[in-house]
C-alpha cells in the first residue's frame, strides 16, 4: 500500500526478521535480529545490501539450511 503498484513484490521486515529468528537458537536471535533491524534502516540500497550480504554468510555458519536460507529467500524484496 505504501509505495503503490510500481511495486512488484513487497516484503514485510519484522515478518522476515520473524522468519530467521525461528530458524536460530536463542542465544543467536538477538543479535541476528539487531543486524537484520540495523541494516533495514541504513540509509541507501547499496549499504543495506552489504549488511544483508554479510548477515546471510555469517548465518551460513549458523544455520545454512534454515536461517541463511530464509534470509535470502526475498531478500531483494525486503532490503
């Protein structure tokens, strides 16, 4: 609704950010989530997309099957 119909896709933030808590053992969900909240309010595309980037490899480690893989599914969408 907020950007209309020149909008393809659009991605609710706090649901993803849901999405990959879920997937990680709680000692790991608030830092994953501030990494996540921190990089939805960077200022540029291009800045957003580095800590997103970054996010999904550190999460590979973690959790390659299930949190990576939700981060990236939609991240385009969502960024």
């Amino acid at each position: 609704k907020v950007f209309g119909s020149d909008v393809l896709v659009q991605r609710c933030q706090t649901h993803k950010r849901r999405n990959v808590k879920e997937h990680l053992p709680p000692e790991h969900q608030n830092a994953i989530d501030a990494r996540i909240g921190a990089a939805y309010k960077m200022m540029t595309y291009e800045e957003a997309r580095k800590s997103l980037d970054l996010t999904v490899r550190y999460l590979e480690r973690l959790n390659p099957t299930s949190a990576a893989a939700s981060l990236r599914e939609g991240l385009e969408e969502a960024a």
